[in-house]
C-alpha cells in the first residue's frame, strides 16, 4: 500500500460495523474521504470486516503462516467400481497403505494396461500376501479395471 499519510484517523464506525477491519487499514470514510484509519481491537466496538481491496489492512510484526492444507485421508474400498479420488503417486500409495496398516506397505509398480485390474494404487485381497501395486492413472497406457479385489483411495 502506497500512501503518503504517517498518521491514522480513528475509524467513526468503531463499533461493530461488518464491512471495516479491526485494526490498522487503509481505506475510505464516506465523512474522511480516503486515507489510513484505525479500529482498536481491544475496544468495545470491534469493527470484525475483512481485508480486501477497498480496505487494506496493515500489519506490523511477523506474517501469519500460511494456512496449511487439511490432512489427506484414505480409505480401502472393494466394489464394482473405481476409486472416485485416486491415488496418483506411487509414494501417496505407500503412504496410504501405512496409514491404513496394510498387510503390504511396499508397493510394487505395476505398468500393465489390464482391464480385470484398477489403475491407482490396489492390492489382491484374495491373496494371502495381499501384495500391494501401483498402476500410474497419468500414464498414457494404465489399467482400467474396478476395485473388485481392492483400491486404496482418497477420501
């Protein structure tokens, strides 16, 4: 933000207004016109509006941290059909197959184009060894069977 001003009005609408921010932003005042305004947090009022281009807030201190992607979850599926969220790398396979406590944690690349096997990451249920594979889905040659004897999909 580029202003010229060094000093900030208090906002007249310190109290409770849902459009301005709490804190220090610059913005517009239909009495002030433009410029920078202040709303103190610790007040009554508590101005709760969002940042945004009309009202940018400013900032003194360390930046937040970014907000983090929510935890990726998995789950064992066996049907007639496929994995709505496939897994599409073979290190989430492994993962998956660890977070789920798979019998087989360790998958075993699968680069076939089998119409009786899943693309994504899968294993045999019906094999006692339960072997776990991962067929690539960006391949531009991968299986495109169901989940009949087992997928590993995200949630």
């Amino acid at each position: 933000v580029s202003t010229q001003s060094t000093w900030a009005a208090v906002d007249p609408r310190n109290n409770g207004y849902s459009a301005n921010p709490t804190g220090c932003y610059s913005g517009w005042d239909n009495t002030l016109g433009t410029g920078l305004f202040w709303n103190d947090p610790t007040s009554s009022g508590k101005n709760r509006g969002p940042c945004r281009s009309s009202d940018r807030c400013l900032c003194r201190g360390a930046p937040t941290a970014a907000p983090t992607e929510p935890p990726v979850t998995w789950r064992s599926v066996v049907s007639s059909t496929r994995c709505a969220n496939p897994i599409l790398t073979f290190e989430e396979c492994r993962e998956a197959a660890q977070a789920l406590e798979l019998v087989d944690t360790s998958p075993t690349r699968d680069n076939g184009s089998a119409t009786n096997k899943p693309t994504g990451c899968y294993y045999n249920r019906r094999s006692s060894a339960r072997t776990l594979y991962f067929n690539d889905p960006n391949n531009s040659v991968h299986n495109t069977g169901s989940c009949a004897s087992g997928c590993v999909c995200r949630e």
